[in-house]
C-alpha cells in the first residue's frame, strides 16, 4: 500500500540469507542497462551505515553497484550496465548482511537512456505492461458475502456464513490464515468463549484454537500455531472460496453501497474482482471501510502499537554477533532482559517490545516495523557486545510482519465507550461477551529517556469491570455504508473500550455474529442495520443453536471422596508464590478462591520462571489435612484438559523444617483433576513444590485441602 509491490526481504538476524535465483529468458544478447527498485532503510532517520546491502549477479558475476546502500525513500537505484552473452540467464540477488535488504523489482533495459518511473500510478501501469497484465481484473465471481480480512475474526465470519448456506469469498493478503494468530506473528488467542447465557457463541473459535501453547521465546514454535488445521477448515467448506495472498485495494460502490472489492495476487500481480451482496471488514485495519467511505475514527497520538515478537536461543559453542551503528543505541540504556533484570533472557523480545504510539499506524506501517527492527538489533548488539553476555546465544526468530493493536475504528449505530463496559451498560442486542480487562499500552517511562515520541517499550494498563460484558450487536456494522458488516479490532468501538475487545477469541465470536447476520440478511432480503431492528429475535435464536462442529465441552469429574470430606481448608489460608505470569490476568488468589472452571483458561493461576515454582499456603492456627486436590492444565480447543503440572510434591511444616507428605509426591502426572489420600498431618502452613510443568509453565486452576 505504501510503495506499490510487494517485495522481497533479507530477514536473516544478521546472517545473510541465501541468494534469491531466478532465470530470465532475454529477447537477445549485448549491453543492458539495469535499474534496481530498493531503499537504504535506514536512512531516513540518518543512522549511521546501511544495514540492507545486497549485490544483484547477472550470469554468477556481480554487478559493481551495492544495492540498498543510498536514498529513504523507495527509488530505482542505478545499476550500471551488464553484458548478456546468451538468452538463458540465472539473475541472483546476493544478500550481504541479513540485516533486512529489500528488493522490490529489477529492470533490464536495451535503451541505455530508459529511466523506470517511480511515481506511483505511472509505475503501476508500467508494472502492467512489462508484466503482461491485463488493464482490467480478473472476475472471481459473484458471492453472498465477501469477507476481507483472514485473521481470527474474518475465518470465523466465513466459516459462520458458509454454514448458514451462505456463499463466501475469504480474501486474506497473506499465505496463511490466522493473523496474528499464525505461524507468522505468533501471538496466542486471548478472551473468554461459551459463556451464559450464550454458551454457544465461541464454538467456531474452539474449532480454531490450538492444542498447545508455549511461553515466549524459542519454545514458541510456528507449529504450534496450526496454520495447516485453520486451511483445511475453510477448505473443507464447500460454499466457501478462499484466496490467500491477496491484498484488497480498491472498492467499487453504487447509491452508498459497496458492490465489489478488487485484490492484487501478492506473487503474480494479478488484479481479481469480487462482486458480493454484503462485506465484512475484517482486516483489523478497517480498510475496506475506509475505501467505501464508512465513518471511521483513529485515535493518532497515544495509540496501542505494533510488535515484532522476538526470541534468542542457547548453542552449543560461541556466536558472534556484529556491531549495529545504525541500530537504536542501547549501549548505555536499559531495556527489559538487561542488567538486574530478574527475568534475564525471557524478558527479551514479549509483547511489551512495542513501538508505534505517535506513528500513523496504517501510512507508517513500514516505518514502525523497521523501528522494532532497530530496536531488536540494538539490544542484541548492546547484550553481546558492550555487556559481552550471552556469549553462546543467538537471535532465534524475530516475526518479519508486525502484529497490530490499534488503527481505524469504522463506525456503527452504537460506538461502545469505556463508560459503557465500566459502569455495565446493558443493550438488548448484546451478543459478544468481553472478558478481557480493558488493557491499553502506552509507552513505559522506564525506558523512554532519549526515544521521546518513538518509545518501542511498553506498559499495559488495565482497567477493571464486571465480566463478561456483552457487546451489542449494532457494533458490527456501519451507520452508513447499508450492506457493509465488520468483525475484529476494526469495530465500532472508542480507543478506551478498544481495549477490552481487541483480542482474539472475542473477535473471532464477532466473526460468527456476523456470518450469523448475513444469513438473515439473505433469508429476508435485508441489510445489517434491519437484523438488529426486526430480526434481533431470530438472530438470538442462531446464537442459542451455534454454527461449531465440536461436541460441547464438559467439565472434569471431581473424585468421588469429595462427598464424604469436610471443609477445604485451602479457602481460608493465606497464599505466596515464587513466580508468577502477569499478576493482573492471573492472579495468585485463583489458586483457592473456590470455582474450579475448567471450561475457562483464564480462571487460573499461571507461574512462570525457573523451576522449580512454589506456592505455599499459611493460617493462623494449624489445620488437620488428609486429602489434596490439584487441578490443573490447560483446556484444547476440542475439550481434553492437557498439560498438567507433572513433577511436584506437597510438603508441611513442622518443627522449623519442610517435610514431604510421601504419598502426595508425584512424577510424569498426566491428570489434570489430581488427587490423593494421606495420613494426617497438623500444620499451620503447607507448600506445593513444582519441579516439572509442560514448557515450563505452571497451569493452575485450583488446590485444595481436606480432612
């Protein structure tokens, strides 16, 4: 959207990658003139050097230009001449860095006076021509719905509507599904699905949740985010026709309403056109809005960023890593992960590694995620080489897309406010449950000093309310473009109550209300708008049936002895912990508030850190224990409970020391309702020591004691 292509990227961490070979069939032999489309990008902020140096190799021999050495802005930098002795030639481009070059095309010319043009329509019809694209788009065809925007929201959309009979067309601009939540930006779903007195809106999500998650860093793998299982969804749904890798620029309308999207095939540059009945926006970006002339509000100064998730691994022997002068100078400033730090190296590359917050987010797109690039480099190279840490560690993985938080928000008959979610104002309508704090990030001040307007960490801060609230029905479609829907981050929201829906089980439930009203629409020949005002009944009655394909979860089973005990004491005691993950969303009190909600992940308890993780439980005065009760784990989106707590035991105090309790100590437990019978013991304080849990972390929903 910004320079007019794609393009390809040297993402190496710092190593170069391997060359980028293709073969080019020229229409004779001699003398050429060569232009190469790139950027030294960097320079617009005047750093020192030029991290995206590339050489380009005619025939295996390189040209003498270095690539990607001059000029901020995209431009064709001159490449000299080269002589082509035969048709058949392998052009290369030869990376020399892995510090992110970029190549967006290359022109051979026979006119040694043919200058490309830059400007941007003349490049585009320039593109068309030497490409041998036609002026026009291909037709896709004609669709029920038109759904843009592949991530959580838009796939549930699409599935919701497909199955409601509803034909579909999915455009997502990437080569997988998911979003943020792909193998690409790797960020895990977040919110509450299945919740009363709705319990069936969140089905679709379940479907698309994965199996297991890991912490950040290098045990966050891309399989685990299952990209191939959200493909094989769609594709499974026969009245839905998916198109990956295409990026939705332009929008055709009559009398107000939208009548067709144009996309652009990211690889062949290929232009297709798809005719829809309704659209749903769902490109988080509210783009398609945007384009139609939907009212729309963007919050631009103290807005929530954008983040490239990052991770370093451990080697076997040494790894050098090189200076970074054009890199943020973090040599003398602090940053999470450095110094006194007690997280260390799992404080390196999280979600608070964010920048962004004073930058347009959707014209500057390029520019943020370059800035996260500088500031990623820049603490690696402060790490390895002023600290002279880490010595056998390297840069792992780093997302080459940046996860957005916050851009346009399109506008519909009721704009949710902060005031509406804190003060629990309730709409008949309401039809998604929100049950994440409102949690807005700002730049921290800890180490803002000298990045002033262009902080890259950042502080959440939350907002508390009565959870879930319902989010009304009427935030999913526009006041004014009458067959234009939307689902995501994207929705008719303030920047404040953004906070509390912007993730994304909760969009993806926006997802399937929508794909809901789109069938309703079509049953009654209707826009959006007239489901909330004469259908809104009907609509509650699809939200009652639900559109998943999973068997409706169960809790576990407790023990049968539960019958036959007393109290649990663990109620009353006092609890401490060693470790904990984010305090705000999993507070230590879940370990004994009493509900053990199995059907909700985030009811728990979460510890994170090295092992072993202990939490340890006080009373005033000592208590008779003979039976312990630990659940714990994590709930799949099928419905098995898995990776339990594995290696642990339960110790009392007495006598000034620790004793174990045998017949509580437990090895490769697999259970996640754990339980056991002892004889009795009489503390006044009691501890579970945690020495092995599934990547690491401690899952826990509850622990209880009884006599």
């Amino acid at each position: 959207d910004e320079m007019g292509s794609p393009f390809l990227l040297a993402h190496g961490l710092g190593r170069p990658v391997a060359d980028a070979v293709t073969t080019v069939e020229f229409p004779g032999t001699g003398e050429y003139r060569v232009w190469v489309r790139t950027r030294d990008w960097v320079a617009s902020w005047s750093a020192a050097g030029a991290p995206g140096k590339f050489r380009l190799l005619v025939d295996g021999k390189a040209l003498r230009t270095v690539f990607g050495a001059e000029g901020a802005a995209w431009h064709w930098q001159d490449g000299g001449s080269a002589r082509i002795d035969r048709r058949s030639v392998d052009v290369a481009l030869n990376d020399l860095t892995g510090f992110e070059g970029r190549c967006d095309a290359i022109v051979f010319s026979r006119d040694p006076d043919f200058v490309p043009p830059n400007e941007k329509a003349a490049m585009a019809a320039f593109r068309r021509e030497t490409l041998g694209l036609p002026d026009g788009p291909d037709e896709a065809g004609r669709f029920d719905l038109v759904v843009i925007g592949g991530g959580i929201a838009g796939t549930c959309a699409a599935l919701s509507a497909a199955r409601l009979d509803l034909s579909v067309a999915l455009i997502q601009d990437r080569p997988v599904l998911g979003g943020n939540n792909s193998s690409e930006v790797r960020v895990w779903l977040g919110g509450q699905i299945n919740l009363e007195p709705h319990p069936r809106v969140g089905d679709i999500v379940r479907e698309l949740d994965q199996a297991r998650r890991a912490h950040y860093g290098p045990s966050n793998t891309a399989d685990l985010y299952e990209d191939d299982k959200k493909r094989a969804l769609v594709e499974a749904e026969e009245n839905i026709a998916l198109f990956l890798r295409h990026r939705a620029d332009r929008v055709e309308m009559d009398a107000g309403r939208v009548t067709a999207v144009v996309a652009q095939n990211t690889l062949t540059g290929r232009r297709v056109r798809f005719v829809g009945r309704w659209f749903a926006d769902c490109t988080g970006d509210g783009s398609i809005g945007f384009l139609a002339g939907a009212d729309h509000d963007m919050t631009l100064e103290g807005h929530m960023g954008r983040c490239n998730l990052w991770n370093v691994k451990e080697t076997d022997g040494p790894v050098a890593f090189p200076r970074c002068p054009w890199a943020l100078d973090l040599s003398d400033k602090p940053f999470p992960g450095r110094g006194d730090d007690q997280r260390g190296i799992q404080a390196l590359g999280g979600w608070y590694w964010e920048s962004g917050f004073d930058r347009n987010p959707i014209d500057q797109r390029e520019a943020i995620r370059d800035w996260n690039f500088r500031a990623m480099y820049g603490a690696w190279d402060a790490l390895k080489n002023v600290d002279r840490v880490y010595p056998n560690h390297k840069l792992n993985w780093a997302a080459h897309i940046s996860g957005p938080r916050e851009s346009r928000r399109l506008l519909g008959d009721v704009v949710l406010s902060k005031e509406d979610v804190v003060g629990g104002k309730e709409y008949t309508d309401g039809c998604v449950p929100a049950t994440w704090s409102i949690d807005l990030h700002l730049p921290d001040a800890r180490y803002e000093t000298g990045f002033e307007g262009d902080a890259f960490i950042s502080k959440a801060h939350y907002t508390a309310y009565k959870r879930p609230y319902w989010v009304p029905y009427r935030c999913l479609y526009s006041r004014n473009v009458p067959n234009l829907l939307m689902a995501g981050r994207d929705i008719s929201v303030t920047h404040e109550a953004l906070g509390a829906v912007r993730v994304m089980r909760t969009g993806g439930m926006m997802g399937e209300i929508v794909g809901m009203a789109a069938s309703l629409c079509k049953r009654h020949d209707t826009d959006p708008r007239d489901v909330y005002t004469d259908h809104l009944d009907e609509l509650k009655a699809l939200m009652a049936r639900g559109v998943g394909r999973l068997p409706t979860p169960v809790a576990l089973e407790p023990p049968g002895w539960l019958d036959d005990v007393g109290v649990n004491v663990a109620r009353s005691a006092g609890v401490s912990v060693s470790h904990s993950m984010d305090v705000e969303k999993y507070p230590p009190q879940r370990i004994n508030d009493g509900p053990c909600e199995t059907l909700d992940n985030n009811q728990r308890w979460l510890g994170d850190g090295p092992l072993p993780h202990r939490i340890e439980f006080s009373w005033p005065r000592p208590q008779t224990i003979e039976a312990a009760r630990i659940v714990s784990g994590y709930r799949e989106s099928g419905g098995r409970t898995v990776g339990p707590i594995e290696d642990f035991v339960v110790e009392y105090f007495e006598q000034g020391e620790w004793k174990q309790i045998p017949a509580a100590k437990t090895t490769a437990n697999q259970n996640a309702d754990w339980h056991a019978k002892f004889p009795a013991v009489t503390t006044d304080r009691v501890r579970v020591t945690i020495t092995k849990t599934h990547t690491g972390v401690s899952r826990i929903w509850e622990v209880e004691f009884y006599r």
